[in-house]
C-alpha cells in the first residue's frame, strides 16, 4: 500500500475541518497508509485510527513527507492570505518540500484565496504549478486556476459525503456563532431579541463549533438573549452533525454548520461572513442574512419560522464526492 501524508487546518478542534478529515480519511484509507499532521496528534490518532505526528515539528513532518508517496493538502481555504500570510506560508512550504523531493501532490477540495497580496497568489500559481491533481470546490477558484493557465477539477464540498441523516425535532433554533468583525454586540444584541421575539416557543441551543474562536462571543449572546439556553461546546464531529440533525431551526455562520442542517432537514437562515456562505446559500435556495450589512435581520428571522420544509434530496445527490478521482 502506498503511503500519504494529509495537510490541513487538523487538530484545532474546528467541527469544519474535523468533518473533512472524517470524509478525507474515509475514502483514502483504503488506498493509502495514512499520516496527519495535526496540532494534536494523539487526539486525531485516537478519533480518526490514524497516525499522526505534530504539524509543526518540522524535521518530524520533512522526514514523513520523505518516507511517503503522496501529499494531500486540504480541504478547506487553506491557500489563502487573510487569514494568516504565515499559515499560507506553512502550507505552500510543505506542496514545496514534497515536490522538491519528487512525491505526488494532490489538492484536496479548496477554495482558494482571497489573496491580499501579490507576493501571495506568485507563491501559490509557482506552487499549485508542480501538483499532479488539483481539485476545487467552488467556480471561482477554477476560474482563478484558469487564469493562471492550470488545471483543476470541480467536486463538491467533502462534507456533502459525510452521513448526515435527519433526526427527530425537539422545538428547539439553534444558533451558531463565531468571533467576526462585525459580530459585535449591536449585532448580538439585534439578534438576541429578534429570537426572543420570534422564537419565544422554542428552547434555544447556542453552538460553540470552535472553542477557541467561537466560545466568547457564544457567551455573549447568551447574556444578551436574558434566558435560558445550552451552550453546545467541544463536541466531536459525529455529536456535533446528531445535535444539529435535532433542531427545528438553525442560524448560522460556519459554512458546515449550513451544511449539516441543511443535510438534515433543518430550516436554516445563514449569516454570510464570506463568499462560501454566501455561494451556500444560493445554490441551496435559502435566504440569508450579509454580516455586513445585516438590514431586514428581524423580518428574516420571522420569515424563517414560517417557511415550510423543503425537499433538498434531489441537489443532495448531486453532491457526491468520487473518489476515482484522485487516482494518480
């Protein structure tokens, strides 16, 4: 069997990227003898029946990079400079090291960019040059690998694979939260008592999907909202998808928050922080709210509880993830 090591945003205890490592270590176990490099390797060996080595103890990473025959870089927004210049840095270093030592590179279902600087977009176009597949998971990034003169293959999100089922409703909204500019606490404040107002029936369950990031302002809202509620934090991946599968409605922020309930059966109202959400949203047919201009937020929220299910089973099956794909 041949070996392969997997780069990602891995063992931060993000329920997005957990969820792709699920599907990722789900459809390639069978080809490869996996490695993952993550901020906590003993945790992702133990969840995910893997090994794994820490990601930032380079000489570690370099020497599994050199024993293997493929590098997976992904999923996710991983090639991006907003967030970090230095996490952009990180994962380009280790497309870099593994070309240079003649392994097989394959990009995972990114989205790429937004890139702040020039100096970024060289690096990435001089790296993604030297990868034998490249997949992407939404037309933008295609259309930017198209200018570049590369190819790549369009897929759909990981997550869309990873088994979602409905559960039964328990009069509950969630709401899903994280720490964004723009989430400040006029916003909080606006949102905590559209849902009162709208929601008074409904217990109200608080999603913490990111401790580090999400937990402060998941706390915030809860002061603000006056009344009781669960703060749902650090919950596996399966928990997290069963707990969402639960609610009748769900606001949210995360992409694959959106996703899970929208996999579920959920009635969701996204808030779009980022293009991702935003491109979610549309393609599924649902309304959401624009962080950045959140006008129309409380009418949104009365709209969401009056909307009738919907049939999503058909585009759901669209969105299947072949892994014939990725054999190189």
């Amino acid at each position: 069997m041949k070996k392969a090591v997997c780069s990602g945003y891995y063992g931060f205890d993000n329920f997005g990227d957990d969820a792709v490592l699920y599907v990722l270590v789900k459809l390639f176990s069978k080809k490869y003898d996996l490695t993952v490099f993550s901020a906590n390797p003993e945790k992702t060996s133990k969840e995910y029946n893997v090994k794994s080595v820490y990601s930032f103890d380079y000489l570690k990473v370099l020497s599994e990079i050199m024993k293997s025959d493929v590098l997976i870089s992904g999923g996710g927004s991983l090639l991006q400079d907003v967030t970090s210049k230095k996490s952009l840095i990180y994962y380009l270093g280790l497309i870099f090291a593994a070309t240079l030592l003649k392994k097989d590179v394959i990009i995972f279902a990114q989205g790429l960019g937004p890139f702040r600087s020039k100096i970024s977009q060289i690096l990435t176009k001089l790296a993604l040059k030297r990868c034998k597949l490249i997949t992407v998971r939404d037309t933008d990034s295609q259309r930017l690998l198209n200018d570049w003169g590369i190819d790549s293959k369009l897929v759909c999100d990981p997550v869309f694979t990873f088994d979602i089922k409905s559960a039964n409703k328990q009069n509950t909204i969630g709401i899903q939260l994280r720490s964004f500019i723009g989430v400040n606490d006029d916003f909080l404040k606006r949102l905590a008592e559209a849902v009162n107002t709208t929601f008074y029936d409904k217990d109200v369950v608080i999603f913490s999907l990111q401790p580090s990031i999400d937990m402060e302002v998941c706390t915030r809202f809860k002061e603000f909202l006056g009344r009781e509620a669960v703060i749902k934090n650090g919950l596996g991946v399966k928990e997290t998808a069963e707990e969402i599968s639960k609610l009748d409605y769900l606001i949210a922020m995360r992409f694959h928050a959106i996703l899970a309930g929208l996999m579920s059966g959920v009635k969701v109202l996204p808030v779009s922080y980022d293009k991702k959400v935003s491109f979610l949203s549309l393609e599924a047919g649902v309304d959401y709210i624009e962080l950045n201009h959140p006008d129309g937020l409380e009418e949104k929220i009365k709209i969401l509880k009056d909307t009738k299910p919907r049939d999503l089973s058909g585009w759901l099956k669209t969105k299947r993830l072949d892994v014939n794909i990725f054999d190189i």
